[in-house]
C-alpha cells in the first residue's frame, strides 16, 4: 500500500507512462547511542517538482491562492506521507549482516517547501535498539515495484557517531544489463506491475554503518 501521493497521481486525467513517476532525493542518517546501539533513522525526502505540482493540485494544498503552503497545508502532506498502514515499510529496509532488522513507525514527521519541491522529513525508529559493534548494518531506501526512484544523496548526522564507527555512502551504478531493464520500466504505464515484484530493490543506493 502506498503513500497519498501514489493514489493522487492514479487520479490524473491522462494515463502517465514510466516507472519510475515519482523522483526522490533523499538524505539518510543513523541515530547511535554512547553505548554504540542503533536506535533509528533519519529520513528526509526531497520530492521532484511534478510530484509537487500533484500534491498542490489533488489535495486543494494554497487555497488563498498567494503561492504560499501555510501550516494546515504543511500538515496534510506530512500526515498523508507519513501516516502509514501498519503492513507497509516506508520504502525503507535496514540489515544487518544480511538479516533485515525490525522498524517501527514514523516520528516528528514535517513537511516544508525547498524551492519549488516539496520536502518531507521524519525519524524512523527500530522496533528494538541494535548493537553495532563489530558489524556492518545497510540502510536501502526503494520501492519495490519502482514506481518511486529514490537516489541517496547526503549522508546525515542526527547523532555523534561512536568512535569506531563510520557511515558510508555506496551508489548503485548500472551497468549495460541495468540500463536496459530501466528502459523496458519506463515504457511501463502507472497501472502496469513489473514481472519482478522486486525490481527496486536493483537500483537502489546503500548507506553503511560499519563499526570495529
């Protein structure tokens, strides 16, 4: 199940084609204790200027018409991006060692205008803390059917990092077999399915924790 903007977007009156129709830019962090325990995440999304366009004209967003998003409009596209179902992840999955590690809901989410983008921020914390030490844990943010692209862009601080630990950025880089699968995707309509239920997750930036 999707956020409100994948529903808002199936409302528009011509059928769109490409997956993927929704381009993020996101920022990423890890929340680690003094006793080297991963406690959450930081997430931000930076959503493109369409998408933008979408959410302004579907949800009714400036009303008065002065070209200004005030609180209440903030407000409901922070809650419709952030309120998920209780069976979705978030496009958000976390490892460690290989073994996916439980998250629980968003917190403090906001939302804010960056230019024309819209921009959509939360905290994400795990189900339990995790220790970290002497082990590598990666965060990948994908939708899985890629109708969302994400591209992982800056690496966050939210919190010291222990000594011992460091936070690497490791892009996805296609190769020849890549770039011809986006192609077939993006002749794809919004309501077409890719034949893996998984696709996203081959185009998909990884941000490392790795600890001694």
């Amino acid at each position: 199940m999707k956020r409100v903007l994948f529903a808002l977007c199936l409302l528009l009156p011509t059928t769109a084609t490409a997956h993927p129709h929704v381009f993020i830019a996101a920022s990423a962090g890890f929340y680690v204790d003094a006793s080297a325990r991963l406690t959450g995440l930081r997430i931000v999304w930076l959503y493109d200027a369409f998408s933008t366009l979408v959410l302004y004209d579907q949800l009714d967003l400036d009303r008065d018409g002065d070209g200004v998003l005030d609180a209440g409009d903030l407000s409901r596209i922070a809650e419709g991006e952030t309120d998920w179902p209780p069976e979705y992840p978030g496009d958000t999955y976390l490892w460690q060692g290989g073994t996916p590690v439980a998250l629980g809901r968003p917190q403090h989410g906001r939302a804010r205008m960056v230019g024309d983008r819209v921009e959509v921020s939360f905290d994400l914390p795990l189900a339990s803390p995790l220790v970290v030490t002497g082990t590598e844990t990666s965060l990948k943010l994908f939708d899985p059917a890629y109708y969302y692209a994400y591209t992982l862009q800056t690496v966050l601080l939210p919190s010291p990092i222990p000594p011992g630990c460091q936070t690497g950025l490791r892009p996805f880089r296609p190769d020849e077999a890549d770039e011809r699968l986006q192609k077939q995707l993006a002749a794809l309509s919004i309501e077409e399915i890719p034949d893996d239920p998984n696709i996203g997750a081959r185009f998909a930036d990884a941000l490392r924790l790795t600890c001694d």
